[in-house]
C-alpha cells in the first residue's frame, strides 16, 4: 500500500465515522481504535460500504498490556550490584503459579486486535476493541459480520479469557480439555502450572504441578539509546500514548 | 422397519489422512456428513507466548517449527515485521535469496502437499516421485543454512550468509558408487546456483510426470472434481487466502497486489481456479510450481550478476564479521552486547503477512521498546481455512472430508501454533 493510500483511508474513515473512532497513522498501516459498543456498526460498513468494503477479516487476536514498557534492569543508572540487578523483575518467565502476581492493576488490560483486508481496495484496516471490565473483558462477537472470526475469537478467549459476546460456540480450542487460566496472561507463569505424564501404578495419565524452575536468562531491557530515541521519533508513533 | 438414527464419528487424531493431529468429531447420517467439529491444539506449543520471553533473535527458529514444510516462507514474515520496526531494510541481493528461498519453499511445500494428498485419495506413486524432487532441493537449504529443514537462515537485515560456492557431492558407498554415483554428482561439480539452474532447467519435466499421473487420472478426477467446491463470497467470509481463494477464481497473490522482497521485479503469472472444488486448486497449485520454477531461475541470473552485501552494516542490529571482532574492540563490544542482550526494537505495532505456499502467513508483532518482542501473533492461513470446514464438507460423503483435508494443505505446526 502506498503513503497517499493510507491517508486517503484515514481521510475516509474519520469523515464517514468521526469520533466513532481514533484513528492513527504509523508507517503505512492505519488503526483505528473502537469502543465495545460501537464494534458491530462500525464492522458492519466497514464491509458493506464501497469505500471501504473489508470483505475479509483477516487475523483477529488478544493482546494483554499488563507491563507493557516495563523492565527487569535499569539501564539509566549504575548500581554496584552487577547482573543481580536483573532478576527483580516480575515477568512471567519469573514466577510459578502459586506466585503469580493476583493483584494486578492496569487500566484497560485486554484488547481484541483485528486486522481487515478488502480484496476490491487492496487495502488493509487494523481495529483495536478494548475490554473495559478487566476482571471480565467482553467484546462483541463480530462472527455475524465475517463468519471467519469464529476461531480466531475461540482462541483469544481460550488465551487471554476475553469473552466475545453473541459468539455461537464460545469453547478453549487450542488448549487441553480441561485447562485451568488463560495461558497467554501476562500473569501466566511461562513454565505453565500442571505437567502430565503416564503413571504405571494408577495405568492412567496424570497431572501434576510443574516440577521445573522458572529461569530468565535474558532480562528485559529499554535502552534510550540515541538511535532508538532517533527511531522513535521519526516514527511517529505515539499510539500508546494518546 | 428398522428405526436408523445419526451417530457420531471419531476421525483421528492417529489417522494418516488427518494430516498429523487432527480431531475430526463428524456427526453422520449413514454415510452423509451432517456436522463436522474439528478439535485442534493437539500441538499447540504457546510459540507466541515463548517469543514473548526471549530476544528477538531467538525466535527465528521456532517459525520453521510452525509450518515445517513451508519454513523460511514462516521466517520471512517474523523478520520482515522486525525489520518494519526497525526501519530498516535488507541489501538487495538478500532481497533476490529472500525471493528465491520462498519460491524454492514453495516448491517444497507443493512436493509435499501433492504426494500425500494423492496418497490419501488413494494413489501410492505420486509421493514417490515428489519426494525424489523435494531431497534436491533440501540439499539446497542445506547448502546455505546446515540444515535440511528448520534453517534459522533469513535475519533481520538480511540473510545469515551469502550462498555457497560449492555444492556438497554424495561420496562413494555401497548403496552409491560407479555410474549411479556420476548421475548423483552430475549436477553438483559447481556452486550451489550451477546446481540450483540444473534443478529448474529440469524440474517442468518432472512436474509434467505428476501431471501425467492425476491430471487426467479417471480415479483422481471423480475423487476430486465438484468436491468440496467454494464459492469467492464464501472463501472471503472464511479469512481465505492462497490457493484456496485462487481456486475459486479470485486473482488475489500478496506477491502481486502488495509486492515484497523483489516480486516486484519479477515475471510470473498468478493461475486462478474457475469452479472452487478440489481439482481446480489442484491445477492452481501445479501451475504454481511451474511459475516458482520461472521466478527462481530470474533469481539465479540476477544473483550470478550481482554480488554484493547479504547483510546490513548496521552492528546494533547484526553482529560484525568474525574477523572484525577478533580485531577491533567496538566490534567486540557490539557482538557481546548483540549475543547476550539482543537489540531493542522502536516502540510500534505492525502486521507484516507473506504469501506463503499455503495462503497469507501473517506476523502481528506489538514492541514496547524492549529487547523482547511485547507481543507477537502469528497468522497461520491454514486455522483460518479449517475453521471453515463445517459449512464445506455439510452433505458430503465421508470419504470427501479426506479429500477436503488434503485440499487444505494442513500442517498442524501453524494451525495449532
């Protein structure tokens, strides 16, 4: 897609839709930013309308911003203490299920991220839904606009716990039957919390907590380097932010 | 009479026609499908969830584990979306091995796919032929990379190394030696594109062998033809991309409409299905092959012209050379600081799809600025197309939802993730 595309198509969605959404510009790629409420209207002439016509949905998935720009290792200041400085962080490499962190307060956790493609336009849309109870993230299901976000629903709401609101057949699919959390939390240690293996006494397969140690061997570092700030700002992109 | 009612079937996971771990549940009445609910995740491995814990480097290698036969298509979208990020790009000639490596994984992922869907509908020597074709070309990746399949070969920034000059021969052995020995190395007394312009000189020969066996195979067609047919409204509603979409006649190629790498500067035609069933995407994806093969030979003669970079000379992102190092201490300094930390990459968001032998592959990556990816989803294309197997196989036989699977072109490394 070229520059004046993207313009053009954020051009024509802030005059069809207003405030309806918050539009923004990074690179080629154009997000807009939508409220639960207005998903299915929204959805609904983004596929229909001729100057959109995003016939196609292409990718949906969750996305979970508990810690986002949060690091293990300060890189502004020099302490005395060495590599230690690296293992105080809470990243989910760092705790088992017993320790994850329970109280966790982040505004506005979980979103839906969508990504539309229209095939007459040959132009792409990402849409981004927040939940806006954290304890409880519901989105409205968009498989009554585009049969195809079926899946793609089941598994953020298999991974993240996001519930998609009028979804015919809300079940986990890509984890066990029977699992316990959504595993793909922030809060979801990384070494998982059961095992599983054949027991020949019992002649069945058994779970059982994790045995292994949680282990970081790479901390999470944010370097203000003068090119990565560089980078930033000739970026633009301050989605985050605003 | 006889009171008969629905049942309910158990196809797989340990069928060979269920294409590794595949959970059918179909509900049946006699022979009829009458609801097919498809139970994935049987190799789910939480790829996205393990890239989120490790350097961006690190991850490279999972992609080939995602899709196995389609591994650098896999790569090439995880580093193009770094390298988006990062605002960088790769030096041209890495650009034209980008291009040709896909095309040749192309190949690859058709070889395969075309023995065993033909060995599940029953014939056996399809898959004998393209596996002899597809041993060739693993020679070649494992010429520029080590190994057969899971290569690690494109960075962010390029590729990890320029091609081989030198193509490795079979050695004298009881199994091979005399005249069957010289018919083994005869292509391989030069470097890896001599062997490489070999393959594709006669690689349409080999193509128009399979053909021979199914094109017109009586058996192949009724199996095939009006099965599982997909119309372009129903294949956009289901998120279908690839062949599946070109089956139903839509001309839509990510290589086309949104060109990247050097597709741009190639010549190749897009072949398109009329009726959407599983004989036309079978004809799509043989001619597929044969437009890969032309655009891996434009490759070759670009890269015979064109030596070059394979790697940018930006050491915040790739490591310096081996000798530098030993030599020069920033270079030291930049290789330590590269193997222990990894590079940061600008805080953004960005969806980077590839066309993939198997439809768009897609990696959404979210970065916080860290050395760590903050997020990273990967759009495989064939969850996407399984999803939609329920309206499809609806009052088909059961011996069709095999043919479906096959037409799918399945792997459940990308589907279960």
């Amino acid at each position: 897609m070229s520059e004046t595309q993207t313009n053009s198509l954020a051009e024509r969605l802030s005059a069809r839709f207003g405030d309806t959404l918050k539009i923004s510009v990074a690179r080629t790629e154009v997000t807009a930013e939508v409220a639960a409420a207005d998903l299915i209207a929204v959805a609904t002439a983004l596929r229909d309308e001729a100057a959109f016509r995003f016939g196609e949905l292409v990718d949906l998935c969750g996305v979970d911003y508990l810690g986002y720009g949060q690091t293990e290792w300060d890189t502004e200041t020099v302490s005395g203490t060495g590599f230690s400085r690296g293992v105080e962080g809470e990243a989910m490499g760092r705790f088992k299920w017993a320790d994850r962190p329970r109280d966790v307060s982040q505004p506005r956790r979980f979103a839906a991220v969508i990504h539309l493609l229209s095939i007459e336009n040959n132009q792409r849309l990402r849409l981004r839904v927040f939940g806006e109870d954290d304890s409880l993230p519901v989105v409205p299901s968009v498989t009554g606009v585009w049969a195809g976000s079926n899946w793609f629903e089941r598994e953020a709401f298999d991974l993240y716990g996001i519930i998609f609101e009028g979804h015919p057949d809300l079940r986990r699919i890509l984890t066990d039957y029977g699992f316990v959390g959504h595993p793909f939390r922030k809060d979801f240690p990384l070494i998982g919390n059961v095992e599983v293996r054949y027991d020949p006494e019992q002649k069945r397969v058994v779970y059982e907590p994790v045995s292994i140690e949680p282990r970081v061997l790479v901390p999470r570092v944010i370097r203000d380097d003068a090119d990565l700030l560089q980078a930033k700002a000739e970026a633009a992109d301050n989605w985050r932010e605003n | 009479m006889q009171e008969i009612r629905n049942y309910t079937m158990n196809f797989g996971p340990q069928h060979p026609a269920a294409h590794g771990v595949l959970r059918l549940v179909l509900e049946m009445d006699g022979e009829t499908i009458v609801r097919a609910d498809p139970h994935v995740g049987l190799l789910h491995r939480g790829t996205e969830k393990l890239a989120e814990a490790k350097p961006f480097n690190q991850s490279i290698g999972y992609m080939d584990r995602l899709d196995y036969v389609s591994m650098m298509c896999n790569e090439h979208a995880y580093v193009r979306a770094i390298e988006t990020l990062l605002g960088i790009e790769a030096p041209e000639r890495a650009q034209y091995i980008r291009t040709m490596f896909d095309e040749i994984t192309r190949i690859l992922n058709h070889l395969m796919w075309i023995g065993s869907n033909a060995l599940d509908l029953g014939a056996m020597a399809v898959f004998l032929y393209a596996f002899r074709e597809r041993e060739e070309l693993m020679d070649v990746y494992e010429a520029v990379s080590g190994a057969r399949m899971h290569a690690t070969y494109y960075r962010p920034g390029g590729v990890y190394r320029d091609l081989p000059g030198k193509m490795s021969q079979y050695r004298e052995s009881p199994w091979h030696k005399g005249n069957d020995l010289k018919r083994l190395n005869a292509w391989r007394e030069g470097s890896m594109l001599d062997f490489l312009e070999a393959f594709t000189a006669d690689f349409p020969s080999k193509v128009d062998e399979y053909e021979e066996l199914l094109t017109n195979n009586r058996i192949w067609k009724q199996r095939t033809v009006g099965i599982g047919v997909i119309s372009p409204e129903l294949a956009q509603q289901w998120g279908m991309t690839g062949a599946m979409i070109r089956g139903s006649g839509v001309a839509w190629d990510l290589r086309k409409k949104q060109p990247y790498a050097k597709y741009a500067e190639m010549d190749f035609d897009i072949p398109v299905g009329v009726n959407g069933d599983c004989y036309d995407r079978y004809l799509v994806r043989v001619e597929e092959m044969r437009q890969s093969n032309r655009i891996i030979q434009q490759c070759i003669a670009w890269l015979r012209a064109n030596p070059g970079p394979v790697m940018v000379e930006n050491f915040k992102v790739a490591p310096p050379r081996r000798e530098a190092m030993k030599e020069d201490m920033e270079a030291l300094i930049h290789h330590f600081k590269l193997f222990t930390e990894g590079y940061g990459v600008p805080a953004g968001e960005t969806y980077c799809a590839v066309e993939a032998p198997k439809g768009e592959f897609g990696c959404y990556l979210v970065s916080d600025g860290a050395n760590k990816p903050f997020r990273v989803h990967l759009r495989a294309p064939g969850f996407a197309h399984l999803s939609s197997i329920d309206p499809i196989v609806r009052g088909h036989m059961l011996a069709d939802v095999v043919a479906m699977i096959g037409t799918y072109d399945l792997v459940f490394g990308e589907v279960d993730r």
